[in-house]
C-alpha cells in the first residue's frame, strides 16, 4: 500500500449497520475534513485527469461533485455536474438506469459536452456500477469522449467494474483504494 493509500484509507469512517442492518457504510466525511488528505486527494484525481487527457471531469451527485471540482480546477480544466433528474434547468440530456428496487434517472446539461471534450467520470464510491455505467452512457450521448472513470474507492465485492468493461470500451477505471 502506498503512502497515499494508507492516508486516504486512515482518514474513511466504517459505520456499522448504516443505512441498514448489515451494512457497514463507508463514510468519507473525515477525509474530507482533514486538509492533508482531501488535498492528496484533489491531487491525485488532478493527475489522473491529466494522464488520461481529460478536458472536463464529470462529476456524479452528490460527492462526485465534492471530489470532482477541485480536481478539476487543479487540472486546469472545466467542470460539468451530472445531477439527479429534474435538478438542472434549460434543456438537458437524461439517462435511465437501473437499481437493486426501481429506477432512477441523472441529467446533464445539453450544451456542456460535446465532440471534441475528452471527459473523467469522477465518483467517491464504485460500487454496482449502475451510475458510473449511465454516466458513461450520458457523456457519450452528449458526443464527448470518455476518457476514464476515477473513483476514491472501489467495493470490489460488488463487482461494479466487470459491469463497466463493455461501457468504458477500453478507457481506464483508476480506483485509488479498493476494498
């Protein structure tokens, strides 16, 4: 484990039986507070949207956005939110997916991808892969590029990133801990 790992993995609070009996929830609030590591953070998701030639970091509601902002700026590129249906206004793009009991939907504004903009997926957390897969659907649809998914951490018994292979068609998925 490197340096950065053993830090960012110091600094993430397991929660017992949150937000239900059995699971042990993954709370990245202490990361956050502590500057060293939300920097080392910011800066490795910075090095990671330069190594794969991003132009803009998409980042995932809600955390995605804590995590995908700064990164962005620190990269010296834009920064595009992709929100919960119905949260954006003006003309947008919407992609369906589903979860383990229904449906949800996320939207991006139309005009803010487009061919040309190679985009970093950015996410706290991987786990199913059902977001980060129609996020991917989304950049897509919009004529963007994918140019990788970034995530903090990976629940790797979850198996979100064999979902993703076929959506990421050969771009990278960069889990900076994966548990």
């Amino acid at each position: 484990m490197t340096g950065i790992q053993e830090l960012l993995l110091s600094r993430i609070r397991e929660i017992e039986d949150h937000p239900e009996p059995g699971v042990r929830f993954k709370d990245i609030t202490p990361l956050l507070a502590d500057p060293e590591a939300f920097a080392a953070l910011t800066d490795a998701l910075a090095d990671i949207a330069v190594r794969t030639g991003a132009t803009k970091i998409v980042g995932l509601e809600a955390r995605g956005f804590i995590l995908g902002a700064p990164a962005a700026v620190r990269a010296g590129i834009g920064f595009i939110p992709v929100r919960k249906a119905g949260k954006l206004p003006g003309a947008t793009l919407r992609q369906a997916y589903d979860l383990e009991y229904g449906s949800a939907e996320i939207e991006v504004h139309a005009e803010d991808l487009s061919a040309g903009d190679r985009v970093l997926v950015v996410d706290d957390v991987l786990a199913t892969g059902g977001t980060a897969e129609a996020s991917i659907q989304l950049v897509r649809r919009a004529g963007a590029e994918v140019a990788g998914l970034a995530v903090l951490m990976e629940l790797a018994f979850l198996q979100g990133r064999a979902r993703l292979e076929q959506a990421l068609a050969g771009a990278p998925l960069t889990a900076l801990l994966v548990v």
